[in-house]
C-alpha cells in the first residue's frame, strides 16, 4: 500500500505545484525530458559527489534521490517563468500532463528507492506496461501545447516586427 500512497502523492503534489503556478504544461515537459536525459547521464557521477557532502541515506537509496532531483529541477526551475496558462481547463489538463509525464519519467528511480508490495505490483505492472504509450503521448501532447503558445511580438518604429 505504500508504493500506491507515494506515488499518489508524488502526483497529487505534481499536480497542484502545477496548478498553482499556471503554466503552460508544454515548455514544462519538454523540462522533464530534459533532466530526465541528465538525470540518465550524471547520475553515477553526482551521487558520489553528494554523499561527499555528509548526506547519506540507505532506503531510498541516493542514487534515485540524486536522480529524482536532476529528472524535476529543469521544470522547477521553469515554474518561475515562461508562457502561462489563463483558463482554468487549460490548467486542469495541462497540470494532469504534467504530473502524469514527471511521475512515468520517474517511474525507474521510485521503483529502487520504493519496496513494492501486494497491493502496489499491480499499479507497479500496469504503469510498467503502458509507461511507454503515456510517455509519447504526453511528449506529443507537449510539442502540441508549445505550437499553440503565442508570443507577443513588439513591433519596432516603422511598423515591422
């Protein structure tokens, strides 16, 4: 049961954080695709990096804590800026994007740090099996919502941009 509760809370969190901040899910995914690839790369070379600063923890193991911070600081760090979302559906769904993607890119590094229990392998084995379709699909879903972002363009003295 504890595998479920951490990752509902782990997306119950996700989602309001994106809520909150009002923007637009796209640029903020592309951000998770981003540390999610960084997270791959420096993983093993920062989690000795970090425990030489005296940090040290045996469940959950550093490794995924290192992972899951590089995997979500690009998005935090865009939570402070960027194109926002006005209309509260727009929110709604984009945070759900949001939290759903960040969660499934996630998905390795809380397998390490979690024990999977009874109840928790069936939830573990359905996200497992479909982790790839929602993936693509939130990728897709993001490339989409970043076409759709306009930006103000400020026209100069003689009328042309």
């Amino acid at each position: 049961m504890s595998y479920i509760l951490v990752f509902v809370a782990m997306f119950g969190l996700l989602f309001a954080l994106s809520f909150i901040v009002k923007r637009r899910f796209g640029v903020l995914v592309l951000a998770l695709l981003a540390g999610s690839l960084l997270a791959n790369l420096w993983t093993e070379t920062l989690t000795p990096l970090v425990a030489s600063t005296g940090i040290v923890t045996i469940r959950p193991p550093l490794s995924s804590l290192v992972a899951l911070t590089v995997t979500l600081a690009p998005a935090f760090v865009l939570f402070l800026g960027g194109p926002s979302a006005n209309r509260k559906h727009e929110r709604l769904i984009g945070s759900l994007i949001f939290a759903l993607v960040a969660t499934m890119l996630s998905f390795h590094w809380l397998n390490d740090a979690l024990v999977i229990d009874g109840a928790g392998q069936v939830l573990h084995d359905l996200l497992a099996q479909y982790q790839a379709l929602i993936l693509t699909g939130g990728v897709i879903a993001a490339i989409m919502d970043v076409l759709m972002t306009h930006t103000v363009r400020h026209q100069g003295k003689g009328g042309r941009s």
